[in-house]
C-alpha cells in the first residue's frame, strides 16, 4: 500500500471523524456559552446521554444506529429542556457563574444516572467486526465512518439553514451578539434559550452517538470530550457556529495527523498523548488570541 | 470489644478524610469564597500532591519512579510546591479572563495528568498505581497509629484555618474581598488585582495538593483514579457549597457534614448485591448533586452564611 | 390623548440609590419631545424606565390610558414602543437585513411591506442589505438601528442620543430623517447631547438636572431661556 494511502486511511479519514465529533459537540457549547453566557459543562454528559439512548434502541429494535440516531437526538433534547427548566432556569437573571456550578452538578448527576441505568459495562453497537468497504483496490473506508461524515456534513447543513433562514435561528444568533439589545428588541429571550438548548443537546447526543460507533460506550466518553469540546469551541471563537465547526475540524485532524510520522519513521508525537494536542491548542489561543480565530468574544 | 474497636477505627477513619476534604475545602474557600476563581480540576491538583509525594517518599521498588526514601514532612511540602507550580502556570494564564476560561483550564490540567500517568508507566507504574506509601506513627500498636495520624491532619487544619482566618483579617484579606465584590473600584485603589488573585490560585491549589499528599498517605495508595472529577472535585465544591463558601467555618463544617453523610450513606448502599451493588452507589452521587441544586437554588448561603459587612446584598 | 406618560417615576439600577427623582415627562400625539440635560442627569436611564429595565422605586408608566410600569422589555415592545439605545444598537453578526428583520420579531406574517418602507427611507441600506451590520460606518449603523426601529411602524418611537459620535453632515442627516418619520405620524421621544439642534427639531423639550425636571417649554423657549442657553448652548 502507498504511502498516501496509509496517511489517507489510518490518519485522514480517522482525523475527519474526530473532527465531526468534535465539531458537533463544539456548536453547542459555543452557541451556549454565545447565548446563556456560560461554559456548560455538563455538555459531554449530554453526549453521553445521547449515546446511551440510542444503545436503547439498537438493542431492542436491532437497528442500524443510524436508524437510532434521530431518536436519541430527540430523546436528549427533550431531557436538556428539563434540565433547563428544573436546574439553569431559577439562575437566568442572576450571576452566570453559579450556572457553570449547576451544570457541572448536571455533568455529575447525568453521569450517575447513566451508571445506575446501563450500568459501568463498556458497551457497544454491534457485535463483530464489519468489512471497511474498499475503493480503488486500497482505500479502505469503514461503512460506519462514511455514515459519521456524511451524517455530520448534512447536520451541519441543517445548523446552516436553520441559523440563517429560520426566524428563530436569526433570533439566536442576535442574542448571542447582544442579549440587552435582543431583549428592547422584543425578541423572547427564554424561547430562544429553549430553542438553544434544543440545538445544542441534539447535535450533541449525535456526537455521541458518533463516538460510540466508532469505538464503544464508557460512561464517561462524553466529561473525556469535554476539554477537546472547549477548546474547538475558543478556537472558533465563542458564540461563532461556524467557527466551532472549524475549530472542531482542525482539532480533530490535528490529533490525528500529530502522530504521523512526518519527521523520519517515528510518530512525531506519541499516540498516547494526541488528546494533549487540543489542550495545546487551547493553552495558545488563550495567550495569543482568546477571541478565536473568527473573532468570537472574551468574556 | 472487636465491635468496639471496629467503630473506633471506622470513626478514626471518618474524621480523618473529614479532615483531609476539610484542608482542601479551605483551599477552594480561598480561590471560590473569597477571589472568585473558579477551580474544577481540584483532582488534577489532588492528583499532582499525592504522586509527588508518593514518588518523593516511598522505598525503591523499580516499578517506578521514586524510592527516594524522604521523609514524610517534605513529601508533603513537596506535593504543595508541585501543585503550586502548576497552579501559577494556569494562573498566569487565565487570570484576566472570566472564571468559566479559567475552569475550563483547570479541567485540562486534569485530562493532562490522566495521560501521562497512563502513558508514563516507568514513573507511575501506570494503572496499577503506586502502593506501600508510608504513613507517619504506622508502627504504633493497634489504634493508636491511624488515632495519631487523625490527631496529625487534625492539626493541620487548625494550623491552616488560623493562619487563613488571621490573613482575611489582615490587609490582604480584605483587599481580596474588595475584589472580589468590586473589581473596578479595587482596581481604581491601585491594587495589583492579577498578582492577588494569582497567590489565592496558587495557595488554595498548594492546599489541594497537600489534601492529596495526605490522602496517599493515609491510604497508602494513589491510581490513576485520583484524577476522576466525581469523587475529589465533585464532593468538594458541594461541601463547600452546603457549608457556606466565603468563610472558613462554613467550608470545614460542610467538609464534616458532606463527608459523614457520604459515609454513611455507603453503610446503606454496601447492602447491596451482584449487579446492583456497581449500579446503587452512583445513585448515591446522584442524591448528592441533587443537594448541591437544591442548595444552589433555595439556601444558596449554606449552612453557615458569609457575615457579609453592613450594606451589601448576597454573593451572586 | 397623551401617547405616553411618566408620572412622578424615582428609579435606579438593582437597589441601590435611585437616579431618578420624581420625574414626570409626557408624548403628546404627533409630537417630537427631546430631553436634554449635562453628562449624568438621568437622560437615559428616563428612557430605560419606560422599559422595565430599572427598579422603580415609585411612579407610573402610561401608555395612552394603559400602565405598563414594570414591564418587561418584550412586552412594551408589543405595545409598539420601540427604542434606539446609544451605543451597540446593532447585531454587528448579522447582515443589514436580518437586523431589520429582528425588528419586526413580533411579526409572522411576510416582511417584504415593511422591508421596503424602511429601504425607502435609508435607500443606502439596500444595497448593504447583505452586509454585516458591524462592518458598516458609524452613520449607517445608526440607519440600521433606525430601521431596524420602524419595522413595526411604533406608535411611539424613543432614541437615544441617535447622533452622538457621528460627524456633523451625518447628524444633520438624521436629524432631518427624524423630522421625516414624525411628518409621516409617528410620536418621537429622544435624548440628546446635541442641545441646541434637537431643540430646534422638537415640539417641546424638558430639562433634567440631576435626575430631576429642571425646566420645559417648546423648543423655542427653551432655546430662548437665558439659564437653559448658559447650562447647555454654550451661551
């Protein structure tokens, strides 16, 4: 096999759905923290959660978890507005701060919950190992990871739509510029807080989903993401989308391509530290440019 | 008589983690009460101080780093130095920006050490963990060795809760809370509000350091689990939060209060067999965080409130 | 019937000392009022009260013969009260258009009326209709926050101070388009630095002087009041 397609297939492609990943879980915090002012940190949870559920499904009706996702997604949602209206909703007036003390609470609670529910068993999808469909006689591509990307492009063409052509995404994104001005405005701001946690809860739980297909269920998949999250989320700039999306695509790559043996024969970083590859990252944007790349704010 | 000594142990050994968290409670009173930092690594920290000062004191066993053999009073300050370190870093580098940056950073440092002591077998031993750690007074007969090493931590917390209550009283205490409670006007004062706010990170991240030294010491083991978020940096926030944040008291009763009810409850959850005995313990975790809400949302001074001075309306 | 009154209104931020002192201002239909008054005399924060934005420690809000004191801002909005903040009166993210239709939020039926009403008046605004609001001048940005304003043909119309920062060709500009929009019915309320020019647009003015009613007449007394012209006509 040529070189070009050992880098295409065991350091591209994997790069490509990390990003996805990545990227989902990113536009959620991101439109978060742009719209309620806060880093939630219960977001991994959330992807977790999503995860979960879908097992759900796959186990009892023996589907494709493509065919669960749309189900988790909504299931998710739904338990992110009951979180909102039970837990983050008594502080929308006050300091925004002791929200980030909830919603690490949530992190924990949802995490508890998921342990007492499915248990502490790693879990996962599908029993045995499925053919990489092959093309061009090497390039080997994983069925499951043609589904990730393609599933995350559509998504975030969704995202598109729906931010730029629907009334209420147009409303979102004006109160993530100025809440004071949205409010004089007229806009009513709890709906699109409820439309925000809907966004961001469903794209999270298909990031989820994502994540245990393409390896397995551990409980604790989704707190392990939150820090690349985060860090996708500043590189794009807070309460930018788009820039969530990118910061989350270029995250992903960049911990996967950091192993590849650019320099020499050996890995120029090793495997067992490319989750470090987005703290670094992070660390440097929040020296040099906290405002992210696309110009997010700093708060 | 064995009955006797068996609840004279379990109560030696509830003080003393009570003690502990309590060490570490004054250390997030100290960054959360009193500066407004927001810390959710504080298991990154605790982490940090009880590798340190595994590795500083433990005898050679050529499964990793260490066998140096010191004595237990500078692994301790070896473990404060440590976290201290670390702390600064993060510090300087978050410290002008909101809290929720700085807590984000916080939980990288967490994610950090989780991978390199996944990765770094040769200093770590890896998931297998470093055991054997000595403690101090071991050798004394009975009850007496774990009797004295409560009276130890015990003693280190009265130590810490004078020095801190004296240093709040003192003009750098009150310049702390004139930041805390307004900012600009601190600043307009001419106070350096970066450099104050970085000794509070800096201190209270040494203190979870030590809580951590202390915790290997005592059980004569640290994991990798030391960095898992739900126990250390979970537990702690809530007892610190139910106690009261923003005075000393209120961070060492909630430490006492969450601790024995966390211990008690696992008398009940301990009944419980084959998969349910994995499943019911989180449920415990669960109940807790539910406190942590109800107390955010309905008590959100704690058990023992903040005597704020004449004038001003509560911390949020 | 008075369009909009505020009677004897004392109102601060949270708790603490309230900036307004007894303050009573009222709209007359077809009216244009200004208040003036030096740097920290309350000029805006009137404006805010109407909005449910400040603690009101006393005083009432009318609209016409309805009270809306103490509510919120979305509320008032629907009302047809429409405000114009100084400053980051714009979504700078979003383009032109999708600020004016912010404006119009309340809506749901087709915006394209209105969206051409309001072009017709700012035409410079068509043609960056797609543009980022940030990324326009500062004149045409207070446009936008005109428009953005009209989109739901107010019934009452309240500025704040819409030409502070921009050159004096601008503000002549807006002050003309002001004179426009009244002429075509709408009540208009507004705060200004600019004394001497929005006393000579407006019906009648008030005077603030800290937080409390110092002066009123019709624009032209006041221009004429030797006190008012020392205070703040430059003499």
């Amino acid at each position: 096999m040529g070189d070009l397609l050992i880098f295409v297939n065991f350091y591209l492609l994997p790069g490509l759905v990390l990003g996805s990943i990545y990227a989902l879980g990113a536009i959620g915090v991101s439109l978060v923290f742009g719209i309620l002012r806060f880093a939630h940190f219960a977001h991994g949870d959330m992807m977790t959660l999503g995860a979960y559920l879908a097992l759900t499904v796959v186990a009892v009706t023996g589907a494709n978890p493509m065919l669960a996702l749309p189900l988790a997604m909504i299931g998710t949602a739904i338990i992110a507005l009951g979180i909102d209206r039970w837990f983050y909703k008594p502080f929308h007036d006050k300091s925004t701060i002791v929200l980030v003390i909830a919603s690490f609470g949530i992190a924990l609670m949802l995490r508890s919950l998921i342990r007492v529910i499915w248990g502490v068993e790693i879990e996962s999808y599908s029993v045995g190992i499925s053919r990489p469909l092959v093309f061009f006689d090497s390039l080997r591509i994983a069925e499951r990871h043609i589904w990730i990307i393609g599933s995350t492009v559509v998504l975030m063409l969704i995202v598109h739509w729906l931010l730029t052509r629907t009334r209420t995404g147009k409303a979102m994104r004006a109160v993530s510029d100025s809440p004071e001005l949205a409010r004089l405005t007229g806009i009513p701001t709890e709906r699109v807080i409820k439309a925000t946690w809907m966004l961001g809860a469903a794209l999270a739980a298909a990031a989820g989903v994502f994540v245990g297909w393409d390896t397995q269920l551990q409980t604790t998949m989704g707190w392990n993401l939150l820090l690349p999250i985060f860090a996708s989320a500043i590189l794009g700039g807070i309460g930018r989308p788009y820039g969530a999306m990118a910061g989350g695509m270029v995250i992903g790559l960049a911990e996967e391509l950091s192993t590849y043996p650019w320099i020499g024969t050996e890995p120029l970083l090793s495997p067992g530290y490319k989750t470090g590859i987005a703290f670094a990252i992070m660390v440097v944007m929040l020296i040099w440019r906290p405002a992210g790349l696309l110009r997010g704010r700093v708060y | 008589m064995d009955q006797f000594i068996g609840i004279l142990n379990y109560l030696i050994f509830l003080i003393t983690m009570a003690g502990i968290y309590g060490v570490m409670a004054l250390g997030l009173n100290l960054q959360w009460g009193l500066t407004g930092l927001f810390n959710i690594g504080v298991a990154g920290f605790f982490a940090i101080g009880a590798y340190v000062s595994a590795i500083m004191t433990t005898a050679e066993t050529g499964k990793h780093l260490g066998g140096y053999g010191m004595p237990f009073a500078l692994g301790l300050v070896a473990a404060m130095i440590a976290s201290g370190i670390i702390a600064w870093g993060i510090g300087r580098i978050c410290i002008r920006l909101r809290s929720d940056y700085l807590a984000i950073a916080t939980i990288g440092i967490a994610e950090i050490l989780r991978l390199i002591l996944k990765n770094e077998g040769w200093a770590t031993n890896g998931a297998r963990g470093i055991s054997n750690i000595p403690r101090p007074f071991e050798t004394l007969p009975g009850s007496l060795a774990p009797l004295s090493y409560m009276i130890l931590v015990l003693a280190l917390v009265a130590v810490l809760y004078w020095f801190l209550e004296r240093g709040q009283k003192a003009p750098w205490g009150r310049v702390m809370r004139a930041i805390r409670d307004n900012e600009p006007a601190a600043r307009a004062a001419g106070k350096n509000v970066e450099r104050f706010r970085i000794e509070a990170f800096i201190i209270g991240s040494a203190l979870m350091g030590l809580g951590g030294a202390l915790t290997a010491h005592f059980i004569k083991f640290v994991g990798p689990e030391a960095t898992d978020p739900l126990m250390t940096t979970f537990l702690l926030w809530v007892m610190l939060i139910v106690g009261g944040s923003g005075n000393n008291v209120g961070a060492l009763v909630g430490a006492g209060v969450i601790w024995t009810a966390w211990s008690a409850t696992e008398l009940i959850t301990a009944r419980f067999t084959g998969d349910w005995a994995v499943r019911v313990p989180f449920l415990r975790l669960f109940l807790i965080g539910l406190i942590l809400q109800i107390v955010l949302q309905k008590f959100s001074r704690g058990i023992v409130p903040e005597k704020l001075p004449e004038g001003r309306s509560e911390v949020d | 019937m008075t369009v909009l009154t505020l009677r004897g209104v004392t109102a601060g931020y949270g708790d603490d000392a309230p900036i307004l002192h007894d303050v009573s201002l009222d709209l007359q239909p077809g009216e244009v009022v200004a208040i003036i008054g030096p740097n920290g005399a309350g000029k805006s924060t009137a404006m805010k009260a109407v909005f449910g934005l400040l603690h009101l420690h006393g005083g009432q809000v009318w609209l016409g013969d309805e009270e809306i004191t103490g509510e919120p801002p979305e509320r008032v909005v629907a009302r047809g009260v429409c405000f114009v903040p100084q400053t980051e009166n714009v979504f700078p993210n979003l383009t032109v258009q999708e600020n004016l239709e912010m404006g119009a939020y309340i809506l749901t039926g087709p915006l394209d009326d209105r969206l051409d009403h309001v072009y017709g008046l700012f035409p410079p605004l068509l043609e960056k209709r797609n543009q980022a609001a940030g990324t326009l001048s500062g004149g045409q940005r207070q446009m936008v926050a005109l428009g953005r304003a009209l989109m739901l043909d107010p019934k009452v119309l309240m500025l704040d101070e819409p030409t502070a920062g921009l050159s004096p060709a601008y503000a002549q500009q807006i002050f003309e388009l002001i004179g426009r929009i009244n002429g075509a019915g709408t009540p208009i309320m507004m705060v200004e630095q600019n004394a001497r020019q929005a006393l000579s647009v407006a019906h009648r003015g008030y005077v603030l002087v800290d937080g409390r009613n110092r002066h009123q007449g019709t624009g032209a007394d006041l221009i004429a009041d030797p006190e008012v012209a020392r205070m703040f006509l430059g003499g």
